[in-house]
C-alpha cells in the first residue's frame, strides 16, 4: 500500500514538471515581426534578430 502511494506521487510529480517544461520551451520559442518590437516600444537588433527593450525585450524577431 506505501508502495503505491510513493510511485502516485512519483508519477504526479514527473508530469506537472513535463508540463511546465513544455510551457517554457513554447513560450521561449515564440517570435515577433519588426512590427511589433516596435509598437511595443522596442528596436529590433537585426545582427542578433533579437527585440531590446519595450514590451518584447528579448524576444526573436523575424
């Protein structure tokens, strides 16, 4: 009986952290256009594809 309460928790554990890896990864992987860094009061550094500052700061842009 111990036994299965220990590999529940286990299990419960390893898939709310799947989960919140997996909302990481996609909120990482999101890009914005020049457009929108922009009217987000950033300016897109086109050598590093990268948004700086404004709303979008770090963010790719493409």
């Amino acid at each position: 009986m111990r036994i299965r309460r220990i590999l529940t928790a286990i299990i419960a554990t390893a898939a709310l952290a799947g989960l919140g890896l997996t909302g990481a990864a996609t909120a990482n992987a999101e890009s914005r256009t020049p457009g929108e860094c922009e009217q987000g009061g950033g300016t897109v550094d086109w050598g590093h594809n990268i948004c700086k500052g404004g709303q979008y700061d770090g963010q790719m842009v493409d």
